[in-house]
C-alpha cells in the first residue's frame, strides 16, 4: 500500500483536527454511540462530554495493525491519564459509558432522552458568563494543547505510513471487515 501523503507533506484532515483545539469558544459534546478512532479524537477536542451510559469510547487502531491518530496519543493522556490511555491504546478495549464517566473521559452520564438538554444546559451556562474571560480561561487551561495535537498528528501520519504499509495493518482491516480477531505475525 502506497504512503497516504508524499514525505514532509501534512494531512489536511490532521491539519484540521489539530485547529479544532485551538478555537476559542468552548465546546459540549454529546456522545449517544460509539466514539470509535477519529470520532475519540473529536470526542477529545471538547472540553466537556456528557455521554449515555450506552456510549462507547474505542482507539482500536493497533487492533488494524496502525498507529492512532487524530492527535489522541497526545490528548487522551491528559484526559484520563497515562495508565489508562496507555490501557486504551495498546489493547483497543471498548470502554463503556460508566467506566468512561469513572476514568474522567466523559463528565456526566445522562439517559439517552436527557443527553441533548442537559449538554444544552451546560453550553448556556458556559455561555451566560463573560465571553472574554470564558475564553482566556480557556486558553490558559488549554495552554499548548494545539501545537501538542499539531506536533503529534505529524508523527501519527508518519507512523501510519510506514505500518500501512506492512502485513498486519492489510490483515488488520481484513480481520476488522471479516469481524474476528486478527492474525498478526509482526511484518
């Protein structure tokens, strides 16, 4: 399999996803499903998330045979903790709503027919209060968190070049497409 990008060239799709943390306004995310790869890496970007007990949260990229992206190997320690990402990471595990809301990945758990009021609910309340400050203290609390996810979506795509081009990330998607678990040899 071909490279994604040409050497030196940045993905436009990380090029985006690393802009994400650095707007200024704050953001809610609701997660009713699953918050698998790229969709955890938008998970991520928010600065809260309210989530049913029914969401799933999976950076099952090693389960492919691939190096996670999205800037989640840079984030999602911060999030949960190294122990956990690490967990997360290297296994692939799904986490589920509880676990999630207990690692600190998700803020509140809500039932489904609650989840879009009550991330509604904090958004204006973040909202009701004084737009400049919100967004300073914003900006502190994320402090390099855009350059970090810029820095890190680099050195996926370059990881993810080089393993896409292996045998186990070819077996990985076949095993993820034939829904069973891979048969990696490790080249």
């Amino acid at each position: 399999m071909a490279d994604p990008l040409p050497p030196g060239t940045r993905s436009p799709f990380y090029v985006a996803a690393a802009r994400l943390y650095g707007v200024r306004t704050p953001v809610v995310a609701a997660v009713q499903g699953a918050a698998v790869g790229a969709g955890l890496g938008l998970a991520l970007v928010a600065d809260f998330r309210i989530a049913t007990p029914e969401a799933r949260f999976v950076a099952n990229f090693v389960q492919l045979g691939l190096h996670p992206g999205f800037g989640i190997s840079a984030v999602l320690e911060r999030v949960i903790g190294r122990q956990r990402a690490a967990m997360m990471l290297l296994t692939g595990r799904r986490i589920r709503g509880e676990e999630a809301e207990r690692w600190g990945l998700v803020d509140q758990l809500v039932p489904a027919e609650s989840l879009y009021d009550t991330a509604m609910a904090l958004a204006q309340e973040i909202a009701a209060a004084a737009p400049l400050a919100v967004a300073s203290t914003r900006a502190t609390l994320r402090g390099d968190l855009h350059a970090l996810v810029a820095a890190a979506t680099d050195h996926e795509l370059a990881e993810q070049a080089v393993l896409m081009r292996t045998e186990d990330f070819a077996e990985g998607v076949r095993a993820v497409t034939e829904r069973r678990p891979g048969r990696f040899l490790g080249r």
